[in-house]
C-alpha cells in the first residue's frame, strides 16, 4: 500500500508542478506581449507619444506600412487558446486523478497506478507537443522594429506580414525565411531562402489553411482537388507539403512502353474518389455531361490513334485545318526533338511524336477526369501546370510548342498575350509554334489573327476553315525568327 500511495502522490505531485509551471508560463508569455506592444508607442492612447514615431509606423515603406496588426493580434490569441486548452487539460487530468484517488480510498481498493509508457504517451501527446506547438507560433510572430537612426533603413529586412496572416502552422513554418546554418552565402549567393507562394493565395486564405492542415509524416488528405482549386484560383505555385501522398490500393504494374502508348491503363491505378465516373468505360461513354465537354471521346484510343495522320487513315471528316504531323515535321526536317503540347487530351499527340523520336511534355489538369495520371500511364510526361502559371522552362529551349483545345475564343485577349509571350519566351531561334484548330466566332478573327501575327513569324502554313455558320478554325504553323 505504501508503494501505491507514494505512485499515486508522485502523480499529483509533478501534476501540480506542471499546472503552477504553465501558470507561470502564460504569465510570462503575456508581460513579453505587453511589453512589446507598448514598445512600439502606438497602442496607449494619452501618453506624450513622438508624432514622428507614429508617422512612421503608418508611413514608413521599409518596415510597418504593410504590417498587419489584427493579423498578429489573431497570432497572439491563437497561442493563448492554445495554453489555456493545455492547462484546461491538466486541471480536469488532476481532477480525474483525485476523484480516483477518494473512490479507491472510500471502498479501500488499489489505486490503478498508470505505468511508465503510459505517463511519457500522455507527456508527449497531452503536454509537450502542444507546448511545442505554442512555441513554435510565439517563434514564428514576426514585429517590425523601429529605426533606432544609427542604421541603414535599407539593410533591415522588411517584415512579411504572411508570416502573421495564415492560421494554418504549416503555412506559416513555409513562409518564414529559412537561414543558412553556417551563416555565409549559398551557392546561390543568398544567405535566407524563402519559400514562395502565389499572391492570390492571400484571397484564399480559408482554403490553403485547409490545405496545409494536416498531420506531418502521416498520409496526406485526399484532397488533391483541393489543391487544383487553388491552383485555379491563382494561387500558383503552392507550398510543399511534409506528409505522403495517397496512393491507389489497386495499383498494378505498368504496361511496357510499346503496349502503354495506345492503351487505356488499368483502373486500379487510378483514385476515383474524386470524379463522378470510376472506370475508363464511364469516360469512354463520349456523355458530354461529365465535365470535360473539350475532351469527348479522347479515353477513347482507336479514334485517338488516327489524329494527326490524315484523311486516309481515318473515317472521320477532315478539314483544311486538320493537319498531318509528317507535314509540319518535314518544315524543319530533323530540327524537331523536343517540344510542349498545350492542349487538352490524354496526351496522344505526344504519343504520336514520340513514334517518331520527339519527345514532347504534355500540360494536365485534372477538371472531370485523371488526365494527368492517364498520360503517365501511358509513358508520356504530364505537366501539371494552368493556364496562368509561367511556364517552368528556360528561353530560347524548346523546338515546338503545340496547342489545339487549350484556348478558344472566349480567353481575354490580354491574358492570351501573356501566354503568347511566355511561349515566344521558351521557344528557340527557328522553333515551331503550332495553332492546330484555335476556335473562334468569325467576329472576333481579326482580333485573334493579331494576336499572332504580333511576333512575325514565318508562316509555313496558315489555314482559315469553317467550323459553322458563325465560328470558324485558325490553324497555323510558324516559326520563331532569330533575334539578337
């Protein structure tokens, strides 16, 4: 009995310790955040404060113009709740504790003593790592502080208010600063790294918190269109995330390249969870009602296998601006070897131009159906990349860049510029731009024309078709000229 009695006061005990420790803790933790907020003079109406002091808080570009005080307000009671939630919980564990205590004594039964394995669970799961995480948030608050006059305003690193902004942890731990452990220069010159972020992604705080929220080391959220739908939303690019992604529990073995190229990959190998069809047979139902209209029968590989090789090969109807692969490649024969698809599909274009050694990166989004893990499947290269983002090459690289679904007449004409700028950009001296089928009303012609003709490019072919009545195909293949 004595043993148990000097177990359980040894409880109490060091229970008691850590409530006075935490008591003393969010004490200190409090007089620190007053201190720093009467620092800076603003906060204390009736005191003879410096109006220069003031102007500068408000006015200053180098430190607290773009400040955000409610952000860190928001900072300072999130970590508060988090300390009242940890002592919350250790007075109802010693008041669980002491009830039990009284009950065994009453009916003069054993105390059920908790063992070693269990008191360092309950340290480590009820006590230190929501400690920690309350350290890590005082860590990551962020208070610009005032010129003393001695310095270069210049040399003081302005403060990012993202750091204040996001609730999420992860968030916050990826857009502070990371600094160099031996405090000299990278090999990129740099002495911090700073992990970037779309702007937009400031506008869509609620969904990259939920995005970011979640347990590291463990297995990522299903949330994969999530992240499209921030991407989307121009928050491009988007953090990295330290958990593991999800994976089919059906996943077989990949098909040989040959066999892959022009067939439909296994549906085990594909998450369905996310899409309203759970086969390809569902996407191969041409049901225009699924969600991707611009891609009606392209699951389907016979059809697939005929594009780009002419009317003879094929039973469908071809147009003048339907044009053949030979054709284009033989206007720079042997010159093409690498190139971009922009287009919406599965990837067979880069399927037919790898038969004949091009190797071609193909854009995917995932909007109604697996396009990007089917072009994987498939042993092509899916870039997961929207139409907003810069593209992830260098200039002056690429020896072809295809589009065909990808834009049609109802893009903004400034947004296409952009895009036809950043493909002049990774295009190389003499490369290839291929228009195949850009969709347009016969209105707007004029203004898409321009649009391309801007760049004066040789035209080795240019095509005006009728799609209907009122819209027509733009079909074109041009070359980069050589500047310098």
């Amino acid at each position: 009995m004595e043993g148990f009695c000097f177990a359980r006061c040894r409880f109490t005990r060091l229970m008691a310790v850590m409530q006075l420790a935490m008591g003393v803790f969010v004490m200190i933790i409090s007089m620190a955040s007053l201190h720093r907020f009467y620092a800076t003079h603003s906060l204390l109406p009736g005191l003879d404060v410096d109006p220069a002091h003031c102007t500068k808080f408000h006015t200053d570009t180098s430190g607290y113009a773009s400040f955000d005080i409610r952000a860190l307000a928001d900072r300072v009671d999130d970590v508060l709740v988090q300390l009242a939630e940890l002592q919350d919980k250790l007075e109802a564990t010693a008041l669980k504790v002491a009830k039990k205590t009284k009950k065994s004594k009453a009916r003069r039964k054993p105390q059920e003593n908790m063992t070693m394995p269990e008191f360092r669970r309950f340290l480590e799961d009820e006590v230190i790592h929501p400690l920690y995480s309350a350290h890590i948030a005082l860590r990551l608050i962020r208070i610009p502080r005032p010129d003393d006059g001695d310095g270069d305003a210049s040399t003081t690193p302005a403060v990012d208010p993202l750091v204040n902004f996001f609730t999420a942890e992860e968030t916050r731990k990826y857009v502070t600063a990371k600094g160099n452990r031996d405090g000299l220069p990278s090999v990129y010159g740099t002495n911090r790294t700073y992990s970037t972020i779309g702007h937009a992604c400031v506008l869509m705080r609620r969904e990259l918190d939920e995005y970011m929220s979640y347990d590291v080391g463990s297995h990522c959220p299903d949330d994969w269109d999530l992240g499209q739908r921030l991407m989307l939303g121009g928050c491009d690019p988007l953090p990295r995330r330290r958990c593991l992604a999800p994976a089919s529990k059906l996943f077989h073995r990949p098909l040989p390249i040959n066999e892959s190229l022009w067939t439909l990959p296994d549906d085990g190998n594909v998450r369905w969870s996310r899409y309203h069809c759970r086969d390809y047979k569902c996407l191969s139902a041409r049901n225009q009602r699924r969600g991707y209209d611009r891609c009606v029968g392209c699951f389907d590989m016979d059809p697939e296998k005929q594009r780009w090789m002419g009317a003879a090969s094929t039973n469908r109807t071809v147009s003048l601006a339907d044009f053949r692969i030979d054709d284009v490649l033989a206007a720079k024969p042997g010159e093409v070897r690498i190139g971009l698809d922009m287009s919406v599909g599965t990837g067979s274009f880069a399927a037919r131009m790898r038969e004949r050694n091009v190797t071609i990166v193909s854009t995917a989004m995932n909007l109604g159906a697996p396009f990007a893990e089917t072009m994987a499947l498939r042993g092509l290269v899916p870039l997961y990349a929207t139409m907003s983002q810069r593209l992830p090459l260098f200039d002056n690289t690429m020896d072809l860049v295809h589009t065909a679904g990808f834009f049609e007449g109802w893009v903004d004409l400034q947004l296409l510029d952009f895009v036809l700028f950043d493909w002049d950009r990774v295009l190389r001296p003499g490369g290839l731009l291929w228009v195949d089928k850009f969709a347009c009303a016969r209105k707007d012609l004029d203004d898409y024309m321009y649009m391309f003709l801007q760049f004066r490019y040789k035209k080795h072919r240019w095509v005006v078709s009728f799609k209907s009545k009122d819209e027509v195909y733009l079909s074109a293949v041009l070359e980069k000229p050589p500047r310098s």
